[in-house]
C-alpha cells in the first residue's frame, strides 16, 4: 500500500479528537512508518503569520498565508505546504503530489514575506506521524477512508468544508457513514 501523496479522510467515531474529522495529506510513507500534515485544522487561536514572522525577524505581510495545526508531533516545527511555482530550483521541494511541494527551510518564509514565494500556501505547525504498519493497521481498522490528494480541495475553501468534500470526491455522502464498521 503506497500512500504518499494521498488524503486521509477520518472516519465517524474517529477515537483522537485531534483528527476528529480530520483530513492528512501524506507527505511521505514507507515500511518505517509514515509522515502527513492535517490540512483542515487551524492554528490555535493567537497564532498567526504576524506573531511567526516577527519571532523568526521577518519583515512583510506575509499575503495573508494561512497558518495550520498540521499535527500534534513537533507543534514547534514548520512545514509549508505549496503549489508547484515554487521554489525555481524543483529539487528544492520535491513534489508530494500533483500539484502540491513541501519545504522546511527557511527561505521560503523570507520570500512569502516579501510577496516572492508561491501564489498558494499554507504554514503547518506539526505533524502527523505513524510507526511502521501503524497507519497501515488504523485503515484496516475503518479509521480513514484514502483518495487521491487535490490541490484545489487542499488550498480551497473553508476548513469545515474540506472533510465533507473529500469524502465527495469518492462519492460519499457525510450523512450516509457510520461510526461502526463492518466485515461482509
């Protein structure tokens, strides 16, 4: 089962209120274990783009860069999740999925800063993280539903909306699941 590049969808009844309804895009999935960033969680309330910029000395708005809880491993640790128009040189931040680049350095904040850096971004605060056959074992359980990971629903639209449209995007309807699951 590969997953990189693909969205998690939590399911109803989903046990950890920090991803109740929760959707991850996997950014990096292997036999060790897997890495992902929850891209419909905001921030806790106080923290913004402003405050960040002016601890790490930058100077600039910013163009309004959402900030995200992108997991509860590392909270302290910064990932920004972009389109692909950014950075010039691509091996800098390799393509998680179509459409979609991470980059942890710090350049990429200096040139958001000074309204250089990619058209679509979001600045995730932690991450999401699984040990070996740990996620593996949370989707045989009925915990997450998986599908293809989409720029525009990651970059679009109000947080509350992107779980429900996730789900649209396999044809499922939010009010047809159910917390239990079952075996045929």
């Amino acid at each position: 089962m590969e997953l990189t590049g693909k969205l998690l969808i939590a399911m109803p009844g989903m046990g950890d209120p920090r991803f109740e309804h929760a959707v991850v895009l996997i950014c990096a999935h292997s036999q060790q274990g897997a890495m992902g960033l929850i891209i419909n969680k905001p921030a806790p309330p106080g923290i913004g783009w402003a405050g960040l910029a002016e601890q790490m000395g930058l100077s600039g708005e910013g163009a309004g860069i959402a900030v995200q809880f992108g997991g509860p491993v590392e909270t302290g640790r910064g990932f920004v999740l972009h389109g692909s128009d950014w950075p010039r040189d691509r091996a800098a931040a390799p393509a998680v999925a179509p459409g979609l680049a991470l980059t942890t350095t710090r350049d990429i904040l200096e040139d958001i800063a000074a309204a250089r850096g990619p058209a679509r971004a979001i600045l995730m605060l932690g991450y999401a993280g699984w040990g070996a056959g740990q996620l593996e074992a949370e989707i045989g359980a009925n915990a997450w539903l998986t599908c293809e990971a989409d720029a525009e629903l990651v970059f679009s639209g109000a947080n509350a909306r992107k779980w429900e449209a996730a789900l649209r995007t396999l044809g499922v309807d939010p009010l047809s699941l159910s917390a239990a699951a079952g075996r045929a």
